[in-house]
C-alpha cells in the first residue's frame, strides 16, 4: 500500500541563541524550526523540529512539550512532553503522532517549547503551524473518510463526512444502526463508534446527507469489519514416498473478510529465497505439496496475510535424515518427516471368539510399526498393536471377542524406526463373529389368576445383563410339568419377539421352566415352582413416598429367603398393564425402583415376594406416586340439608381409590356469605387470591364424606365448596355451590308469643275494658263521696252516721274480740223491742254468699240495734256522746244495686249463719266494702 506524504517546510526567522546565566544556572534553547508532515494511510502526524548547533554542542538532555489541537477547536487535544539527550550529529529531532481522527477531516496545528532538563524556564511556545484537511477545499458533493474501508472488530474508529462549502452536514449514520457519538449541523459531520463488533451483516453502511435535497447532496460508503488472520497452527512439512513434500496446517478463525479481502497464503524457502511452487487448497485443514528435486534441507515459511494484519509460521527439516526442525513462533521441535502410506485392502477370518485382521501396504524398504483400532459393541475403542515386516501382507489377531458380534476395524501404520506420525487410517471394515450356544439364564416371573376349576399363570421373561444369544435365530421354549406325581411335560415355543405367554393349569404344584434356542445349541434354563393353590391370606397395603429419583420400596427381610422380588406395573390403567420385575439379593431389605414411565399423579401397586429354591411367597403390598398431584376433581355434593342456622352436605360417590392422582387426605370445605367475608364460629380463615375471606373446615378422615356447618345466619346467601386435599395439595377455587339459609321458625313463633298475643289481649281487654275493670280493678269509694252520708242530721264528730236500715251491706263480719269491744264501747245497745213496718218485701239481712238464696222473708221478732263502721275506707269514727242519744227511726227498704265483694271475715263464729241466727246476736259487727254502694231508701 502506497504511503502519502504531505510536507510542509516552514523556515523560522534564525533567532540569536542567548544564554541566561542566573543562580538555578538556567538555560533556555528556543526552538529553530519546525517541519510537519501527514501520512494518510498511517493517520500519522510526522513532526520534525530542531534547537540549533550550540544545543548540540553542549550534549544537553533537553525536554520539548508538545501540543497538537484541530481547526475548530479552542482546546488542546494533545499534549506530550518529550525527552531526549542531544548530540554533536547536529540532526533533527523526531516524533510521531497517531490521529483518532481522520486527518482529512479538519486542519491541525502543532507547535512546541522547549527546555533545559535542568532548568525550570520554558522557552516561548513556537507559533501554531497548520496541517490543512480538505475541509478546506472546494469538493463536488459529500465526502466520508477514512479511505480505508476494513475496520478492525473491537477497536474504536471515528468517520467525517465533509461538506461542501456553504453547506451543513444534516444527516450522519449507520446501517445496521449502532450506538455512536456523533456531532453534526457544521461543515464537518463527525461520528465515533466504540468497540466495533461484527453484528453477523457482511458490511456497514454509512450514509451522509446535507441540508440540501440535490443528488449531489448524498454521499455513502461501505465498511467491512473483520478480524486480522490467526497464526497457522499446527504447520509442519513431511514425505510418503522420499519425492513429494506436502505441507499442512491448521487455518485458524473465520476473519468475516472474504474474496478479495479474504486472507491469502504463501510459502517462501529461506536458504533459496525463493517462493514454492505450489498450490494452496484449504477445507479442513490447508495443505501444499511440491517436488523435493536436488535440495535435501529446508526452511518453509509459511505467510497468511489480509487487510488487517499477516502471520507467519515456520518448519526447518532435513529430508536425508529424516528430521524435523520446526519453529512456531520462536520455539522448535525435532520431528521425523517421513510417515507410511495408508494400508490397504483389508480382508479377515473369523471364529466365535477371534477375529483376524489382514491387509496390504506400498512402503516396500520400509520397517513399519501398526496399530488396529477396534470399535466395541458398546462404543468403547480398543488399540492393538504388532509390527509389520517386509512382506506383502500384514496380519493381526484380535482374540476375547464375544460371539456373533459386529465389530468395526481398522489399521494405521508408523516407521519402526524414527517414528514421527502415524499415516492415514485404512478405510474401516465391520466384521461380525461366528455364533455360540446361548450363554447365561433368562430371567421368568410369572402372574398368577384363579379360575373355576384352576388357574392362569401369565409368564414373563427377559434377558438378563449376562445372558447372551449368541447367536441370529433365536427362539424360546416353556416347559411345564407337575411336581408331585411326575407327568409328561407340556411344552410351546415362542419367536424371538414374544417375551410373556399365558398357560392354565390345576390347583396342584407345578415346574416351569424356559430355554433361549438358537442355531447351535439351547441355553440353561430358566426354572420356576408354583406352589399348591391355598386360600389367599388378604395383606394391608402400605403407602410409600416417591422422590424425584423414584419410589422407595423397603421390607422387613428374613433369613429364610435366597432372593427377593419385586413387581409392578409400567402403565396400570392399561390390561394387560405391562408387569415389570427386580430381583435383589439376600441382604437387601429396601430398593430405589425407577423407571422412565413413571409419571407424577398414577399410583404404582408393587408386591414384594420373597423366594427360596425358585419358589416365591407373597410378603408385603405397596402402593405410592412418583409425585402425588391434586384431586383430578372436586367432590360432587349430592345432597344438600338445609336448616335456618346450619348445613349438611354429603359426597358419598367420591371415589379415593387408584383412579385419583394422589392419596386422598381429606377434605376441606369452604364457606362464606356471598355478600362479605366469613368468620363463622370453630373455622380458620382462608384468603383467595382475590384477597376474599372464606371459612374453611377440614375433615381429616378421607371416608368421612359428610359434614355440617354450624353458626350460619338465617335468611343469608352463603356461597360453599367442598376440595378434596392429597399429599399434592388441592385444585385451585373456582366454582362454588348456592344455598340460601331458611328463616328461624323459632324467632317466628317467639315473635308470635311477644308481638301477637299481647296485641290480641291488648284488643280484647279493649273491647271488654269495662268489664274487665270491674273484674280486676274495681273503683274503690270515697265515703266522702258516698250518697248514704249526705244526711247532715246525723254527726258523730266529724263523720257521719248511717242507720242500718238505710241500706243494705254487702257483707257483715262479726267481730267478738276484745280488741272490738274496747274500741267500740256503744256497739252494743239496749233499747226497748220496736217494731219495724216494713213498707216492702226487701229487708236488711246478712248474706254469706252469693250463690246462697236470700231469704227476703220479714221476721217479726224484736232486733238489736248494732253499730256498724265501714273500715275499708275510713277510719275509726270518734264518739263522744252516747249511742242511746241516737233518735230511732223506722227503716225505709233500701236497694243494693251491685254485685256483693266475695269475702267474710267471720270471728268466733260460723260464716254461714241466716239472718233468723244473727238476730239475736248481741255483739259488734263490722262492715267491709270495696265498690261503691247506692242505696234508695228514706232519709234518716
């Protein structure tokens, strides 16, 4: 690539050198001159400057700051401070500046001072000298530089678009689009982009665009990122044949650059300096190869070299002695070159345990050292060696094969002598082994199933890791027989593809046994008792846990037992279900059981028998998950009951057995009013995601499928659902059930005995007010008020008096007590027999009773006047004068007109006494009356 130099000379006006002698002996050298260059292709500043001869001459060791900044710019970009120890040579001085911008983009200036290492005076600052840009010329149309368009992955690269004069860069970008700093709206568009990296795009584009709209207006480029070519590895140069030297290596990393950019190799020899003829190809590995001729040693540099860089690698060999020199990168080995030809024609005989390996060879001259590669059944490789002499042939035995099996191999050969590198492998030959009588046991299990008369017994075998068939044609044979009284055998062969088949047989003991058959011979059999049908002892299936690994199985192990069994079904929804089978050894009481068709949420039943002399016992049941998972479905409630503070809800046909997806554990039942949250009595609170409260209730006992809930308001909506739980939780809530709660009948009836029946009293009592009254709350007189005391003749005191046969009392209680007789010393009276006219057929008497007949029968005989008081209602009347002063008078008939008061308070004398018997009493009698008394009668 072609270097361009720009040089501009400047000639600074000769200065007289002056020295200044102070006490720091200070120096000062201004600078002479200054000359600047540009290389554009390396985006290099070349500097060149000088301090003049007397500098020189004094061998100073001087210090220059130098300062570079751009056009437009006010501040500095650059600054570096640069030492050097002058000369008498007298030549210029030197330095380099590499730009992050492309120097096309915009003018710089430079300019330098200088001082004595040992001084602290700086000289003046030389004046700015300009490297112009072509920002300063009069372009066509937009321009984007740099030139070189191949960028480096992961470096960082600044681009200029440059507009026309007059003209503003509006528009500077990518395609694909990165993240870049740029600066536009100025003659100069400017834009840095960070660790470029290769975004899988061949190329990127860059699009430039003035304020301008023209054609002219536009400009573009295209940049391919790449990355500089890898160092040939793995380079070195050998010979077959003492005529041809090939060389081969490694081409290293894709470099994103292709065609005319892609990287380009050349093979050069040092001590003929010259380059080789030959022809690079490159696919896997590169490779080259040309005509040894007269030259017996070689240097062969191999050259990879694209835009971006170029490696080398080197290989030093004597083709006479057979040695290598080889140097990468400073470092060398010593090789041989020569390597064998690859054999050929391969061809072999075989046994059931041996195979033997043949083949053919070119390097005739040659002591050859081979090896066969021998690939497995299993995949393993195994290498044998022997070594080959100068015959036409070669041949290898490989033994401790395995009968009529496939095997592949092939062979590679060295030189016995100076081994350097193996050749080429042959082409690869399969070769299978001769059959063999089948080797070790099959292994048989067996399913037993009572019928009437008998039973099924469904048998099962499979190839155990040591057996072996050995052979192509393979077949099996079952054989039965009873055990006791030794019949002739009963027997069926089965293809190779069956591996289980069902035979009926009685109730006695039976042998059975199975052989694999091929070509050659039968293998060993097989043997299995089944014992004598006995009534089945029914045993209690035990629940296990599974892991992520599988199920845990263990058992209580006894010493009886040789071996133990465990069974199982792979798929037990499907019939036949797919019955699997492990044995485990004497001393083994638990088993991890694993398969890759178990599947989280389908319950596995296993049995556990124990056998001794191929006979087997039923131990202990299992039953478990992988993984238990929630209830496949929630309980249907099919019944709901319903009273006015509590529901019970049944879900009797919920099933818990093995069609569910985990144990059943229970239930929980969820309840709530539809219109708030829940907080029944006896209930934990279950929040849902929606933040709603619900009650919950759980039931422990998976069989217990009925349940009441309590403390429910009457006449409330109330929204529940009952979730059956396993050892994987529950389903999520999302339907519920509806029940609105009746109202309480016992509220009604109390509201009936509170509100109603005091109404219905309350209306009666109205309507019978008044007779009501009069039953229960008779008005009680004012004697006061009385029309009987309205005579004002009479007076005792303050009170007045009333003559017996003004009216007629209601109720007369004799009162013979001495307390009587103190407080009325006149009750009794003497007066001279009266008689009484009486002007109707009513006269005064004592009634004792209501029902009792009044007896209005006048009696003539002579009466005892008697003092009565009324003490109900009054109190004890004075009485200062006589009762003989007392002017008698005849009775007028007097009238009652109320119905009489219930109550005689007779003393010391029979109640029921008739007016003729009291007559003659002479003894106090006291009125008692509690209703008001109306008589008619004359006045007194």
């Amino acid at each position: 690539m072609m270097n361009h130099f720009v040089v501009l000379a400047v000639l600074l006006p000769l200065r007289t050198c002056y020295t200044t002698y102070s006490q720091q002996e200070s120096i000062v050298f201004p600078v002479k001159y200054l000359n600047i260059s540009k290389d554009l292709a390396l985006q290099q500043l070349l500097v060149e400057w000088d301090v003049g001869k007397s500098a020189h001459d004094a061998k100073l060791a001087m210090s220059f700051e130098i300062q570079v900044r751009r056009i437009d710019e006010t501040t500095t970009v650059w600054t570096e401070f640069h030492n050097v120890t002058l000369d008498k040579s007298g030549k210029p001085l030197h330095w380099i500046w590499n730009s992050d911008l492309p120097l096309e983009c915009m003018s710089h200036l430079v300019r330098i001072r200088s001082k004595a290492e040992a001084s602290k005076i700086w000289s003046q600052w030389s004046p700015w000298e300009t490297v112009l840009g072509l920002d300063t010329s009069n372009n066509s149309r937009p321009q984007i530089f740099p030139n070189e368009k191949i960028v480096e992955e992961g470096s960082d690269i600044t681009l200029c678009c440059i507009g026309r004069e007059g003209q503003i860069i509006k528009e500077f970008f990518l395609v694909p689009a990165v993240h870049v700093f740029n600066r536009t709206n100025s003659q100069v568009g400017l834009l840095t982009v960070k660790n470029v990296a290769h975004q899988g795009a061949p190329h990127i584009t860059v699009y430039c665009r003035e304020s301008c709209n023209e054609e002219q207006c536009y400009d573009h480029a295209v940049f391919f990122v790449g990355k500089p070519p890898d160092t040939p590895s793995d380079f070195s140069c050998q010979t077959q044949d003492m005529r041809i030297v090939t060389c081969t290596w490694s081409q290293g990393g894709d470099t994103y650059l292709y065609g005319r950019h892609s990287p380009k190799y050349t093979l050069s020899e040092e001590f003929s300096q010259k380059m080789v003829p030959c022809t690079v190809s490159c696919s896997d590995q590169c490779s080259c190869s040309w005509d040894i001729g007269q030259q017996r040693i070689y240097n062969i540099t191999v050259t990879v070299e694209n835009p971006l860089g170029k490696k080398t690698a080197t290989d030093v060999f004597d083709v006479t002695h057979r040695t290598l020199q080889s140097c990468v990168n400073g470092r060398k080995q010593l090789h041989s070159k020569v390597y064998p030809a690859a054999p050929f024609q391969l061809w072999e005989e075989s046994t059931d345990t041996e195979i033997t390996l043949y083949w053919k060879h070119q390097n005739k001259g040659i002591e050859l050292f081979c090896q066969t590669e021998v690939l497995q059944p299993d995949g393993k490789v195994e290498l044998h060696n022997c070594s080959d002499t100068h015959v036409r042939y070669a041949s290898m035995t490989l033994g401790g094969l395995q009968p009529y099996t496939e095997y592949t191999a092939r062979v590679h050969c060295g030189a016995a002598k100076h081994f350097w590198r193996w050749s080429e492998w042959s082409e690869a030959r399969t070769i299978r082994t001769k059959e063999a009588t089948p080797s070790g046991k099959l292994d048989i299990w067996r399913e037993i199933t009572s019928v009437l008369g008998g039973r099924n017994v469904t048998l099962f075998w499979k190839q155990t890791p040591s057996f072996r068939a050995n052979g192509k044609n393979i077949s099996y044979e079952v054989t039965w027989e009873k055990v006791e009284d030794g019949s002739k055998p009963e027997s069926v062969s089965f293809s190779s593809v069956c591996n289980s088949t069902r035979i009926s047989i009685d109730n006695h003991s039976y042998r059975i046994s199975i052989m694999a058959k091929n070509n050659v011979n039968y293998s060993l059999p097989s043997v299995l008792i089944i014992p004598r049908a006995t009534g089945a002892r029914e045993l209690k299936e035990e629940q296990v846990n599974g892991t992520d690994d599988g199920i845990f199985i263990s058992w209580e192990p006894k010493h009886i037992y040789d071996n133990y069994i465990i069974d199982w079904c792979n798929y037990p929804m499907l019939q036949p279900c797919d019955l699997q089978w492990k044995r485990f050894g004497p001393n083994t009481s638990s088993a991890l059981i694993n398969s890759a068709a178990f599947v989280p949420g389908v319950r596995y039943n296993f049995h556990i028998y124990g056998s001794v002399a191929n006979r087997a016992s039923l131990l202990e049941k299992k039953t478990g998950y992988l993984r238990e998972l929630p209830p496949l479905h929630d309980p249907t409630v099919e019944k709901v009951e319903l009273t006015f503070n509590a529901v019970t809800l049944s879900w009797d046909s919920y099933p818990t057995n093995e069609s569910q997806s985990g144990f059943v554990r229970g239930y929980n039942v969820y309840v709530s009013p539809i219109q708030e949250d829940c907080s029944l009595k006896g209930s934990k609170k279950h929040v849902l995601p929606d933040d709603s409260v619900l009650c919950k209730y759980t039931i422990e006992n998976p069989e217990e499928k009925r349940y009441t809930v309590k403390h429910l308001l009457p006449n409330t909506k109330y929204k529940l659902v009952v979730k059956a739980y396993t050892g994987g939780g529950e389903t999520p809530i999302v339907n519920f059930i509806y029940i609105d709660t009746p109202f309480n009948s016992n509220m009604l009836y109390l509201l009936v005995l509170l509100v109603i029946v005091p109404a219905l009293v309350a209306a009666i009592c109205r309507w019978k007010m008044k007779w009501l009254k009069e039953c229960c709350c008779p008005v009680i007189p004012s004697p006061n008020k009385s029309k009987v005391l309205s005579f004002k003749e009479y007076k005792i005191g303050s009170g007045k008096v009333l003559k017996i046969s003004d009216c007629i009392p209601d109720m007369l209680a004799v009162d013979n007590k001495a307390e009587a007789q103190k407080l009325h010393p006149w009750s009794q009276l003497s007066s001279a027999p009266t008689e009484d006219k009486i002007d109707g057929p009513s006269s005064s008497w004592i009634y004792p009773n209501e029902s009792e007949e009044r007896d209005f029968t006048p009696t003539p005989t002579p009466q005892t006047h008697i003092w009565f008081e009324n003490f109900a209602y009054s109190s004890h009347l004075g009485v200062e004068s006589e009762p003989e002063t007392l002017e008698a008078s005849k009775p007028e008939l007097s009238v009652v007109l109320y119905q009489p008061h219930y109550y005689f308070d007779i003393f010391n004398e029979d109640a029921a006494s008739t007016p003729r018997e009291t007559a003659g009493r002479k003894s106090s009698l006291r009125y008692i009356s509690q209703t008001d008394v109306h008589c008619l009668g004359r006045g007194l």
